[in-house]
C-alpha cells in the first residue's frame, strides 16, 4: 500500500531584500521538529553553522525550555531576513517511502514552483542546495530541462559539493551553490561544514554580523 501524500507543513520564506534562497528538500515529520520552521531537528546542524559564521557562536539559536533544548525560532527568523536568507524547499507534496528523514527515501510528487518563489525575490542572485536531492531537482529542471536524465547524466552536470555554476531560471541568471547537508547524517565534520559554507556567504558579499 502506498505510503500517503504529504503537503509542505511550512510557507516559503521570503525577505523581499534576500540575495539568497536556500533550498533543501521537505522536513521530516513533526514528531521531529523543535520549532515549526526549516530545519527544525534540533539534531540538524544549520543553525549551529549558521551561529558560528555571523555571530561566532555555534549556540546562538539554542534555547532551553524547562528540560527540552530547542531552536529560536523568532530569532532566527530575523536574522535571515536581516542577512538577506531566503528560504523553502524544493518539493511543495512527498510521499516518504521509509519512515524516516532521509531525501533518498523521499518520492517528490509536486515540486515546488521555483520561478514564483524567485519573482518574489528581485534582488535574488543565487539558489543555494542543502543536500544532494534538491541539488539533483534543480539541475534537472534548470540544467538538463528534464527529469529524464540517467544517474551518471545528472552527477555530470552537478557542481561539486562546495562549489557553484550558472544558471538560468526563466530570465534570470543566477549561481547555484551546492552545499554539503547540515545533517550529521552526513559525513564531513561540523568545523569543515561551517568553512565552506562561510566561504559561499563570502563569495555573495554577505557579511557577517557582529555579536
């Protein structure tokens, strides 16, 4: 029997001056969350890097409430907006086929309309990939203009983990910056995450912010 369809549990988040969306691929199931946000596991590294590049504190957006650590969900909000951090995923409907939170158990069954999220975001020059699905998802509809690509045909027109191409989404030309997964699943360790990711944040001109 087919596992049933899930929509997105969150709306895009869209800061009308961001330079930058970010894009993974869909959260996992609420009984994982810490806060009804993106990347709410509070297992899941973003916010740690995210702390440690603009303010140089891993744990700037950890909280305690009573027994039970989580994410700020207030603050973070609006030091994505005051960064100029645009944020969604690349599917608006999934089925999980594993119950779990792992993309390659996940079957998108309606992506999500990148060109309306960009044309709410003028001033958007670069789509940044939280893991390898949404990378592949991007590359296939913007890069191979087809879902129907072999494995081998969609690594080649990946930019390597780190690095950066161009792209062109309707009449806008962008850069795609494919980053490593903020999961620990992940393997590469915290303090390499947080280089590269620094180096991205770099190469927009997005600075960091002083404590």
């Amino acid at each position: 029997m087919l596992e049933p369809i899930e929509s997105h549990p969150f709306e895009p988040f869209l800061p009308k001056e961001a330079k930058v969306l970010m894009l993974g691929t869909f959260p996992a199931k609420p009984i994982r969350w810490s806060m009804d946000f993106y990347y709410p596991n509070f297992s899941n590294d973003m916010w740690r890097i995210m702390g440690e590049i603009f303010y140089g504190d891993r744990t700037r957006f950890e909280i305690r409430d009573g027994k039970k650590n989580r994410y700020d969900k207030t603050g973070i909000m609006d030091f994505c907006a005051s960064a100029g951090i645009a944020i969604s995923d690349t599917a608006q409907q999934i089925r999980r086929l594993k119950d779990n939170a792992s993309d390659q158990f996940l079957e998108i069954v309606k992506p999500r309309n990148i060109e309306e999220l960009l044309g709410k975001i003028p001033k958007c020059k670069a789509i940044v990939t939280t893991g390898g699905k949404a990378s592949e998802v991007i590359v296939c509809q913007y890069v191979l203009d087809s879902q129907e690509h072999s494995k081998k045909e969609i690594e080649s027109a990946l930019p390597p983990v780190g690095g950066s191409i161009q792209l062109a989404v309707s009449e806008r030309h962008l850069r795609l910056y494919r980053m490593p997964s903020t999961s620990r699943a992940y393997p590469l360790a915290f303090e390499k995450k947080v280089e590269v990711y620094r180096e991205m944040f770099n190469d927009l001109g997005i600075e960091a912010i002083s404590c």
